[in-house]
C-alpha cells in the first residue's frame, strides 16, 4: 500500500495537520463507502457538500481527509490535508494511487456538444481493427477490449476513472478513447490525467442548467486544450465558429478538419444514402457505412486523430470504411411489407435533433413523411425546449411531443414548455402524447409506406428515469416491435 505522503505527490497542499506517514486502503469521496484505513476526499458537489461528511467519515474509519476548509473538530488520529481545490486533488491522487495509468498508454480524449461518443467509439473500432488492444471510456458503454462494462456517468469521477484505465493498462491497453464532458472539466474529474492528444467536434446550446451562460460553457471546453502538453496533438473542427477558439494558448501541436474551408484535413460529401456516404479525403475516395453530413465531420474527426497519431492513411481509411457507428446514434431498421424506416437517434440538443432531420430530408426519394416523437429531459435545460419543438415542427410533416426522461419534473409541463415554440401555423401538425411508447405507437399507425419515423433524445439508453426510478424502456426495441405488430 501506498502511504498518504505518496499519494500526496503534486497536489497543492496548502497545510497538513497529524502524520501523513500512513499506509492507505483506498481513496473514497462518498462518505457511505468509507472503511476502516481510507482517506476520504471532501468535495464541494453540485448537490451537496462533502466537508458536511467529515466526521460520519472519520466515525466509518477513515485516517486521513483531504479538504479545502479544515474542520472546527481535530481527531488526533486522523490526518487533516488542507488544499485549495479538493476537486483537483482528488484526481490528482486518484491518478498517484493507481499508479497513474495515463502515463502508460496513449489517452485520446474527444469533447463537444455533439458528436464525441460516435468519435471515442469510431476510434476504439479503428485502433483495434489495426492490431492495438483498446479501451472505452463512453456514454454508452466502458470497454476494455472485448470486455463491456455498463457506464453510468459520460465521465467517472476521478477515483473510478483512474480504476478503469489502471485496469486498462494491466489487460495490456496501449491505447484509451475518452469522451471528456463539460461537467468533467469543470469538477476536474480529470486532473492529472496525460492526453496524448484531444479532439473538438462542435459546441452548441446545451447544459446551460449547469454552466448558466454560454461563455462560460465555452470557456471550460477549451480549458481542456488549454491543459493539454506540447507532447499531445489539439485537432478541431474548422467549420464550428469556435473551433479556432480551441486552439488559442494550447502548447498542444495544432491541427484542423473541415468539410467546407481549407484546413490540414479537408474532406468533401459526394454521395449521401442510406447505404452509406461516399466521401473524398484527401486525394481519395471512400465509402462508409455511416450516413448524414454529421457522421461525415465524425468520421473525418477520426481520420484526422489516427494520422496525428502516426498511423498509416490507407490502413485507417480501409479500416475506417467497414466500422459501423455508435448504438442509438442514427440506429435504424426497416419494415417488412411497407417498408417504413425507423431511426433512433440520442439527439437531445436543438442542434444535434437539425442534423439528424437534415440528413433524413436528404435520405428522401420522393414525398415520404417525416414522423418525428421528440420530448425533453426533466431537471435539464428548459431554455432548449420550446427551440427543440420549433425544430421539430419546421422540419417534419408530422411531430408527436412527449416524454423523454421526466426525472423529479411533471412530464406534462415539459410538454407545455416545447409546445410554446411551435408558430401559430405549425400547431396542426403536432399533438401530444405523455406516454412515450403510446407516442411511438400513434408515429407507427399515422406511418404509410415508406415513410420515415425519427424518435429522437433517448438513443441507447435501455431505461425511463420518472421520480427517481429507471423504468426499463429501449426506443429501438420498442419501435421494432410495434412495426411488426402492425405488419401482422
């Protein structure tokens, strides 16, 4: 075991009182799972504040407390660490306690609004189609090599996050692909983590429940390329108004990707279906079997991050043209006799639920219907409702508005919330319908031939989360079987 001296190496330390000379168990920053020989990490938290939690923590065993505000109560057998950010620390040590596993393998990390979870998954496939053993770090799912583990947050927090890699590291992991949220940075749930390199995909309308203005939203994404090394590669989209933003004070080698300027990697659309999209990079010319303008930037993202790593331009776009995308993200089927297509996207940001419409209307052969069943999440944004409802109604012959992930919220007020951005004009198109598998039943029955039903904002996730319970819900399944039924 590690003593606390060890696991103290480079975090800033603003006084220590007691004997920091002591082995420790693990590291916890949840007061509930502290036992007898841990140090118990006091975080300020969104919701609640870990300094509250000292002495229950110190009552379960704990030796040592890492926090920002020394407690009026000394136990003269605990060892008290007084630091400026708590939150840094924790990953800091997290990162010395687990031996610092992003040292050992090459961590690529993806942030944006859209886009990072089909980036990191598209990676993880590349890299280990050529030959590398790889993890995951994602939204949708943890992996290590073939080895699935569920994901609860888009990233864990520091002591689970450095856990997964050392694990990674020790199943022989020399690559790691990483969505890196907004929420991370600014909790610095990645502090003292070594990225090899870091990737922009776009910024939109989006968490501003918890950033509160924009500038601020912005500010922390690019903190991330602030922090990367002159050793790390820093690649951003050029066609995002803020992708040049990104790059500005990084000491990280800089380069870009684009579809519509010139820009170190440019690549250009010449066929768009749904059997893929065929697309020039560079000097050649390449089918994939991802669809729409937005797997396009995605797909270049990704074209772009393995050659800044060093490998081969051929190699990655041979093996870049037979990988499949992200679960949930533009996940369609088609029925039988009518030949209706369903998709499921996890699209839940207005900008994000445009893109997939975009590539839908291109998708059209004639004057097929778009049924779009859309809701909002609750204890989320409300500023992006009504625009999500707008876009929705501008851009689809018929909408359903209902329920996506209530959580504490009425569902119902959700609704009424959306249902303010739709103009005058627009009304008759769209009803409402709180249960979401009544919701996508009625796309299903209102659905002729070929028309084409979007249900987007859930994508992968296999759960409803209404009052604090996860209700087992998966769209695609429930999408796929209510087309059969109504073949039958």
């Amino acid at each position: 075991m590690l003593t606390l001296r060890e696991i103290l190496y480079n975090v800033n330390i603003l006084a220590i009182q007691g004997n920091n000379d002591i082995a420790i168990r693990a590291l916890c920053i949840d007061s509930r799972a502290v036992k007898a020989g841990d140090a118990f990490i006091a975080i300020h938290g969104v919701t609640a504040d870990g300094h509250a939690f000292i002495p229950k923590a110190i009552a379960q065993g704990a030796i040592a407390v890492i926090c920002e505000t020394l407690p009026e109560t000394i136990s003269p057998d605990v060892c008290y660490v007084q630091v400026s950010s708590s939150a840094q620390a924790g990953g800091i040590m997290a990162g010395n306690f687990y031996g610092n596993p992003s040292h050992n393998l090459r961590l690529i990390g993806v942030t944006g609004t859209n886009g990072k979870t089909t980036i990191a998954t598209l990676l993880f496939r590349l890299f280990s189609k050529l030959g590398h053993t790889c993890g995951l770090l994602s939204t949708v799912q943890n992996q290590i090599g073939d080895t699935i583990i569920p994901a609860t947050h888009t990233t864990p927090d520091p002591i689970s996050l450095n856990a997964l890699l050392a694990d990674m590291v020790a199943k022989g992991c020399d690559y790691a692909f990483m969505e890196v949220s907004s929420h991370a940075i600014h909790q610095q749930r990645i502090a003292g983590l070594k990225f090899a390199g870091g990737i922009f995909s776009n910024i939109t309308h989006d968490h501003l429940d918890y950033h509160k203005t924009f500038d601020e939203y912005i500010r922390v994404k690019k903190s991330f390329f602030d922090s990367l090394s002159n050793s790390a590669f820093a690649l951003t989209n050029l066609d995002d108004k803020r992708g040049n933003v990104m790059l500005q004070n990084t000491r990280a080698r800089k380069a870009t990707y684009s579809l519509r300027t010139m820009a170190d990697f440019k690549g250009k659309i010449l066929e768009n279906n749904l059997t893929g999209l065929i697309m020039q990079i560079g000097e050649r010319e390449v089918h994939f079997r991802l669809i729409g303008e937005f797997n396009a930037y995605n797909l270049l993202a990704v074209y772009a991050a393995a050659v800044l790593d060093g490998q081969d331009k051929d190699e990655v776009l041979a093996a870049l043209s037979d990988i499949q995308g992200a679960e949930g993200r533009f996940d369609y089927i088609i029925s039988k006799k009518q030949r209706i297509i369903g998709i499921v996207d996890y699209a839940h940001t207005p900008d994000a639920l445009l893109n997939v419409l975009a590539t839908i209307k291109n998708l059209r052969q004639g004057h097929e219907q778009i049924i779009t069943v859309v809701g909002c999440g609750g204890d989320r944004d409300t500023a992006k409702r009504p625009v999500m409802a707008e876009v929705a109604a501008e851009h689809s012959d018929k909408v359903i508005f209902t329920s996506d992930n209530p959580r504490s919220e009425d569902p119902g007020e959700i609704i009424r919330q959306m249902e303010a951005g739709v103009p005058v004009h627009q009304r008759k198109k769209t009803i409402s319908i709180t249960d979401r598998k009544e919701a996508i039943k009625t796309a299903c029955s209102l659905a002729q031939q070929e028309d084409i039903i979007l249900v987007a904002g859930k994508g992968h996730e296999k759960y409803q989360e209404i009052r604090g319970v996860k209700h087992p819900f998966d769209d695609k399944q429930v999408l796929q079987e209510i087309l059969e039924l109504l073949e039958k």
